[in-house]
C-alpha cells in the first residue's frame, strides 16, 4: 500500500466496477458515503448485487465488518452483543460487543426497516454520534458507514428519523437485457472465487477512512458562487415538495466535498450536484430531480467537454456492436421465434439503441443506424431472413 491514497481510491473503485457491471454511478456514490463517513440506502429487489458490493467493499477496505438481516423479531443482543454473564454475575449489566455492530467499521444492514423500536432508538444514536450505551457505559464506536437495504421505501411516519440519516438513497435494479452475457461472464468469475474461498487484496485500510474523515474539516470549504448555487437547487427542490430536512442540506456539504476529493480537486464545482439526484424520498421523486438536477450538470459538461460523467454507460460500443450481431442472428436464423422470445430481443434492441443515444462515439451513430434497420425490417416482415 505504498501508492497513495488517492490513487489506491480510485483503484478501489476500479476493482469494483471490474466486479459488479453496470454499478458504476453506484459504486462512486458508495466511495462518496465512505470518503464523507456518511450513510446510504439501497433500495431494488432480491438479487441485484446490494450486499455483496458491500462485502466486497468492506475487504478491500480491509475493514471490521457486520452484517445482519433485521425482522421485527430481532433482539438487540443479536446486533448490539449478548449480555456479559460474567460481568453480570458481578452486579455489572454490560454487553459483550465483540464482533458485534458497535466494533464495526462497515455495516450492512439487510431490511432495516423492518427491525423493532428497540433496535431503532439504539441504531439513531450510533449512526449520528458513532456511540452506543452499554450497561451506562458510553462506548466510542469505530464506525464509518452504513449501508442498509430495503425492498421499499418506509412509509410509517415513525420510521422518518432513522430513514433521514441516510443522506443517499440509491436504487439497484436488474440490469439491461443487453448486459447479458457480459453478466455471466462476471458472474461465473465471482462464483469461481467464492468457490475457492480466494480473498480480495485490501487495497486501502479502514483506519485510513477514518484519519480522512476526521481531516475533512479541512475540505469543507466552498465558494459563493456554489453556495448560491445549491441554495437555489434546494429551494427548487422543496418547492416540487420533495422534503429536505435542514439537517440533511447541511450535512450534504460533505458529500460534495467527498465527490471533489475522490475526483482530485480541492473544491466542490457544479458536477457534484449528481448527488443530489440521490435524495428522494420515495421513487417517484427520481424523475422530479432528475428534471432540476440534470439541465444543471448538462450545461456545466458542455463548458468542461473534458472532464469525466459519473454514471456514464460502463459497456463500450464493441460489446454492443457484438450485441446487435447477436441479435441479428438469431432474427435471421432459421428457427422459428415465439411470441415471447421476438419480444425479448426486439426489447433488447431497444435498450441498445436507447443506451447508444447517450455514448459520443462516432461509431455509435453507425450502430443506431443498424439497431434502426433491424427494428424497421422486424416490425414491417415476420421474413427476417430477407433482413
């Protein structure tokens, strides 16, 4: 671990965006919540990468992690530790918290909103001042993040608090039918090494998260010209009735700051208001930001041609030119199609095409060209060997 921080950061990154395809605007938002030593929700179905990009995160960060899927039913001795009994014997109530959630430096909490008051309360104190009370014993608590899952978004009002410490809230969702076989591939390779039992080489370690979190009073400084301009993206925001908690704008300063630092400039500018795509309260609202947010970052990418989009489409156009051959093949093929596997590739066509819209590569307009012709020929013959 010679190289520094900075550049060991962004090789953190890489390894995970090499892991896990089509997860790059959520892997940055990830680097962001470590770097701020702030916490993040992710919100999609079963199955689509959520904690095994956080476990994947915690080892390379060579990181005490916990992990726990919380029910109602939870008691809190199966997050917080069991009672001592020794100590107990002694006339001391104290909880044994070793290799518990108080000792954690990365958390994963699986379905957190479905987990009991008891667990909430002690929850909101350790996620805000990073300490848990034990027996009347204050204990500091090691904790950078923590990343917490759900299949939807809460809606009992008494779950607002514990949802309003997560300043990101991030959807992870299956991806596009054209990431396939690319998926596979990945796949398989993921499945080889957990077979083999093969670790991931730690590329940064948690205790140098958390010197950076506590030198990030030192980033936190921001121009007028910025300030002004997030005052005017807040108050946009409010105004569609999006909440947003004061608590929340303020404490959104250090995620800007994080954005900067990951991307090595000293001061926040206008792109890392991508962030801000990212505090819905509820999925709908996605597209109202989307709408405020977006203009914002389109005028700022056309003054700054050359600097890099988060979230920008992580397959290249030679996987979706092989893409398109594929599919031209099977349409053209001498099989029969049914109805629901003509669906499905003249679907994937479509996202291809959508997917090509946004790449600048002079190659793609050749590739919507095709995309184009196949879809015509599809729609106006059920002959695709003439195609």
């Amino acid at each position: 671990m010679s190289a520094p921080l900075f550049e060991r950061l962004h090789l953190l990154a890489g390894s995970l965006e090499q892991q896990f395809l089509g997860k790059d605007e959520i892997i940055r938002l990830l680097m962001i919540s470590v770097a701020a030593g702030e916490h993040c929700l992710l919100l999609g179905p079963p199955g689509t990468a959520k904690s095994a990009l956080i476990r994947s995160l915690a080892e390379l960060m060579q990181a005490r992690y916990f992990e726990y899927l919380l029910t109602r039913f939870t008691e809190p001795n199966e997050i917080f530790g069991p009672v001592d009994i020794g100590a107990f014997r002694d006339g001391v109530y104290r909880r044994n918290t070793k290799g518990m959630l108080p000792e954690a430096e990365v958390v994963f909490l699986d379905e957190v909103f479905k987990s009991n008051s008891a667990i909430l309360n002690a929850l909101l104190t350790l996620l805000n001042e990073r300490k848990f009370t034990s027996g009347g014993q204050v204990l500091r608590c090691p904790l950078i993040s923590v990343f917490a899952a759900s299949n939807e978004v809460p809606g009992d009002e008494t779950l607002t608090a514990i949802f309003d410490r997560f300043l990101i809230r991030v959807h992870s969702d299956n991806l596009d039918a054209y990431h396939f076989n690319e998926l596979l591939q990945r796949g398989i390779q993921h499945e080889i090494r957990q077979l083999s039992g093969e670790p991931l080489r730690p590329l940064v370690t948690a205790q140098e998260f958390a010197e950076l979190n506590r030198s990030f009073g030192t980033r936190m400084r921001f121009s007028e010209s910025f300030l002004s301009s997030y005052k005017g993206l807040v108050f946009q925001i409010r105004a569609e009735g999006i909440s947003l908690s004061d608590r929340r704008v303020v404490k959104m300063l250090k995620l800007f700051a994080a954005s900067a630092y990951l991307e090595g400039r000293e001061a926040p500018d206008l792109s890392d208001f991508f962030v801000l795509k990212h505090i819905w309260n509820n999925r709908d609202q996605a597209a109202i930001l989307e709408g405020i947010i977006q203009p914002v970052l389109e005028g700022f990418f056309r003054e700054h041609p050359d600097r890099r989009r988060v979230g920008v489409l992580s397959v290249g156009v030679e996987a979706l030119a092989a893409e398109i051959d594929r599919i031209r093949q099977i349409l053209t093929g001498g099989a029969a199609l049914g109805d629901v596997q003509l669906f499905s590739q003249l679907k994937t066509l479509g996202e291809i095409k959508v997917a090509l819209s946004s790449l600048g590569d002079p190659r793609a307009r050749e590739l919507e060209r095709r995309v184009g012709e196949l879809l015509q020929a599809s729609f106006q013959s059920g002959r695709f060997a003439q195609i």
